[in-house]
C-alpha cells in the first residue's frame, strides 16, 4: 500500500499519521504535485493528493474516503472513531471544523503562492480568512484541555485537528494568524506534536519515518 503526496498538505499528514497510530504498514511516496506533476500524474491524472494506491492496484483519493476505507479494512483505524454517540458526534463535528479550517488554509495558501498579488480578490480573501479564524477560534473553544477528545486515547477527530493547526502554522499563513489568540488549541497541538507519530510524520517535505509503524 503507498501513500502519495507530501507531508505539507494537511490532508496527506492526516492520513500518514492515523496509519502510524494505527500501526499500519505503508510506503509513503513525497511526490509534490507541482514539482512532480508528470510522476504524479502517470499515478492518480487527477493531480489529487493524498493518493492511496492499495496492494491491489486501486487507487483512492480525498483523505476522507480513504479513511472511510482503511477503516473497513483495519480494525485498528476504525477503532480511531469512538463508538459510544456522545462522543462520536462530538468528534464528527470537531472532525467538520478541522477540515473547513484545512480547506480555508490551503484555499489561501494556494491564493497567495500562486496567484499574481496584482490579481487577488480581496473580498474574497477576507472571507476566507474569516472562515478560517472562526474555524481556529471553534477548536480553541471546544478542543478538550487535556486528554483527547474521545478520552485517553488519540483519535481521528485529534489528529485532524492537529494537522490543520499544523498546517497553518507551517506555512506563511502564520504571519496572518496570531495563535496567541488561542492557548487552548496550541497547548492541544504541542501535545500531539510531542508524540512519536506526529514526529515519524512532520509537516514538512520529506518521508514518513518507517520504524513508527513498528509494534
């Protein structure tokens, strides 16, 4: 099973560390989608990343789906989602504000880094940094100050909310985003950066580091 793409998009990260906690083997291939684009693209032509391509050939896109299938396939990625409704539902909607702030950090990410200042659309750019302070300002509120949010256990609701934490703060977005504003969501991402799957996967370009996967 490979896992294309780089660590500096939220949604690779997220998928790379939910297979190290885990504990599930995979090859992680840094292909970038701009760097590399006729190697990626002789993969997945849609230029979507993260790719998964399974042991049988298949290949998956979109972090979600693939999750959503690494999850039938492997109990102990379905067993990163709590069972009980309570907190299942709370993690679903920390889980629905983690990827509108990942989605918002790379729509603006992408606008700066590629699009010609001279041609930004400013109104545009306000509402998407609104959305995406909004989103930061919901898991400050609702991110559990200590523990995780299901309880004891990392889940995937935590890991996606510390990849996109991650993510803006391992960009240039940083410079537009004061995360002293919110001490509860960055207490919560240093604790999950401090752990070894988070480390075995930074943000950051490069391969995620094999002996995590490890029993």
């Amino acid at each position: 099973m490979q896992l294309i793409g780089m660590l500096d998009s939220p949604y690779v990260r997220r998928v790379a560390v939910a297979l190290i906690v885990a504990r599930v083997p995979f090859d992680h291939k840094p292909i970038s989608l701009f760097r590399h684009v006729d190697v990626f693209s002789k993969i997945n032509p849609l230029l979507k990343a993260p790719t998964l391509v399974l042991d049988d050939g298949t290949v998956l896109m979109d972090s979600s789906i693939i999750l959503e299938e690494l999850a039938a396939a492997f109990p102990r990625v379905a067993a990163l989602v709590p069972v009980p409704r309570a907190p299942r539902v709370l993690a679903a909607r920390i889980m629905g504000i983690a990827l509108t702030v990942m989605e918002k950090a790379v729509q603006r990410h992408y606008e700066r880094a590629l699009r010609p200042p001279e041609k930004a659309h400013e109104p545009w750019v306000e509402r998407v940094m609104r959305q995406l302070n909004c989103g930061l300002a919901a898991l400050d509120a609702e991110l559990p100050r200590a523990d995780w949010i299901a309880g004891e256990d990392l889940g995937l609701a935590d890991i996606t909310a510390a990849c996109a934490a991650g993510f803006v703060r391992g960009t240039l977005l940083a410079e537009d985003v004061d995360f002293g504003r919110w001490p509860a969501l960055s207490d919560f991402c240093a604790r999950a950066e401090a752990l070894p799957a988070f480390r075995a996967a930074p943000h950051a370009d490069g391969v995620t580091a094999p002996l995590a996967i490890a029993d």
